[in-house]
C-alpha cells in the first residue's frame, strides 16, 4: 500500500476522532473492559480495527469522494443470516401428496361379472318376454304326453371403445412430480364413471318400471324387491343415490330406531330385507334400483389400459400423450330381473 493511501487513511481517521468522539467513548469503555465483538468464525475483533479494515478496502472510493465525486461505498459488519435478510428469490419446496379429487366407491363392476371375448363382435341370448309355449301335464295311460318349445332371444352386439386422452409437456410432468400418478388416478376414475353411466343407460332401455302405492322410501324399495322376485327372480342388491339412502335411515318408527328389515352393520354398511344397499351419484334423481345382478354381464375384448405415446408433433414440442381405454360393454340377460323405481 503506498504512502498516499497511509496518510489517507490517517486524515480520515483524524476526522473520526474529532466528529464522532461519542463513539470513540464508547469504544474506549469496551476496551476497558474487556470487550470484544465476535465474528462469523467466532473471533474477536475491535470496532476501530474494523472501521480500518474498511477504510483500507474501500480507499480508491474515499479518494473520489475528497476529490468531490460522486461514489457509494458500503461498510458491511457479518450478521447471522436468515432466509428474510439473506435470500433473494424462494427456497427449495418439497411436494408431499397428490391432488385428492372426489371418486366414487361404488361401481357396476363391483356387482357384474367380466366375461372375456375372443372378439369385439358377440352375440348372447336374451330371455325373451314369452319363454315357452305349452306346458306339463299328468296324463293317462297310453294317453299321447304334452308338448312344449321354447324361444331364445339372440342379442348381437358390437363392443365400441369407451376412451379418452390427454396430452401434457414433459416440462410440466418433470416439475410436478405428483403429475404422472395422478393424470392415472383420474383417467381411472372418470372411465368408471362414464362406463357407469353408460350401463346405467342400457339397464332403463329394459328394465321393468317400479309398481308400488307407498310413499316412504323404504316401503317403496320393499314392494320393488317383491316385484323383482314376482318375476322369478332373487334380488342381489338395491342402488339409489345418498340422498334416498338417508331417507330410509331417517324413516323412524320411534326415536333413535330404525325401519323393520333395515340394519346397518359397523362398518357402515345398510341392509334391506338383507340385501346391501348401495350409494350412487350416477343414479338418476329421484330413482332407485332393485335387481338381480347376476342377470347381466360385462362382455369385454380388451381390459381398461392407459399407454402413454409421442404423437404428431409431440416430439417436436416435448409433449406426452397420454391414452386411456377399453373395449366393453353390458349384457343383459334377462331385463325382468331389474326394477327401476321412484324413491
């Protein structure tokens, strides 16, 4: 350091020691007793030597300033540092979880059977509304018997894609890590929710509408399980929406009781005459089903699949489509076993 810098700093230390005489005191009284700062690495310096410290780094600015221009110099001491006063910007997240959207517990599948076909095209027989002409009979000796035939109903079907895709960049998947699991979640929960509707849909074309003179809800489910079994048929299950499946609850004969042939299990679970009572959204407003289940079927060529592809300009744009699909369809076998009623 050249002597011009030396005496520099000597003038500007004569001119702290005459303005600032206070805090010259003050430093003095620290000396005394002992006192010293400590810094970042935990050693132990004096202001003054600090303030010289200062001055010999930032000379060149000081020049200028004697001089009469214009420059900024900062006198910095190390603190503790915090996120507030250190941080420029947001520190590091962490995701924990993914979106939880609303999904149904109950689904038609949960009640019908898969069958697996070879092809898309099929054809299954249907009970027709006429079974049989003629019937048994007790006869005579040498007396010529009784005949009978019976009619068969060939239903043919085509099995038609139920399918949707989303297309999403590879930025957005890679940024949000909780992304690919659940774009999956979704597509699941919404094919079962189309794919209910859509059976929901082929059941009212067939079934038998609900006959019934009560109006609680729970004597209404009573006659239209009567009317499943008038037709030679055994009840599996009742579906209706939650909105009717709190009316039966709430049917009281006395406080805190429930309807006869109501229980509830503890899980939850009601049950009607013993049959499960199941909640649906996708039940019509105002309706109820009763049926025997076992008198349809899903007829399915190709099973529920998601796949994941680079198509048209994906590649180019850094994009992922994403597919979801399956080939299948309901079969109902005998329309007769499902009743759709009033609640």
């Amino acid at each position: 350091m050249s002597k011009e810098t030396f005496a520099l700093i000597d003038e500007i230390n004569d001119k702290i020691d005459n303005r600032l005489k206070p805090l010259e005191d003050r430093v003095h009284e620290l000396q005394a007793k002992g006192g010293r700062i400590l810094g970042g690495n935990g050693e132990g310096y004096t202001l003054q030597a600090k303030v010289t410290e200062a001055l010999i780094k930032n000379a060149s600015q000081i020049k200028a300033l004697l001089k009469g221009q214009e420059h900024v110099m900062q006198l910095k001491v190390a603190g503790n540092m915090t996120i507030g006063s250190n941080l420029t910007g947001d520190s590091i997240r962490s995701y924990a979880g993914t979106p939880q959207r609303p999904t149904n517990k109950f689904h038609l599948r949960n009640l019908i059977t898969t069958v697996q076909t070879a092809t898309g095209n099929i054809a299954y027989p249907r009970t027709p509304t006429t079974i049989s002409e003629g019937s048994f009979s007790r006869v005579a000796e040498n007396t010529e018997k009784s005949q009978m035939d019976y009619d068969v109903l060939m239903i043919n079907q085509t099995l038609q894609y139920l399918a949707a895709w989303v297309k999403v960049s590879r930025v957005m998947l890679e940024d949000l890590p909780f992304l690919a699991a659940y774009i999956s979640q979704s597509l699941i929960e919404d094919y079962l929710t189309a794919e209910d509707q859509s059976f929901f849909t082929s059941l009212t074309s067939v079934a038998d509408t609900g006959s019934t003179s009560a109006t609680e809800t729970i004597d209404k489910i009573l006659d239209y399980v009567a009317q499943v079994e008038a037709s030679g048929y055994t009840a599996s299950a009742v579906i209706l929406r939650p909105s009717a499946w709190v009316k039966i609850l709430k049917t009281a004969p006395s406080n805190y009781s429930t309807p006869a042939g109501v229980k509830v299990s503890d899980s939850g679970q009601v049950m009607v005459a013993g049959l499960p009572v199941f909640k649906s959204n996708l039940v019509a407003s105002g309706k109820v089903w009763v049926g025997d289940f076992g008198k349809a079927a899903i007829a399915q060529a190709e099973a529920f699949n998601i796949r994941t592809a680079e198509t048209g300009d994906d590649f180019i744009k850094n994009n992922v489509t994403v597919r979801a699909e399956s080939r299948a369809d309901i079969m109902i076998y005998s329309p007769k076993a499902f009743v759709r009623g009033d609640e």
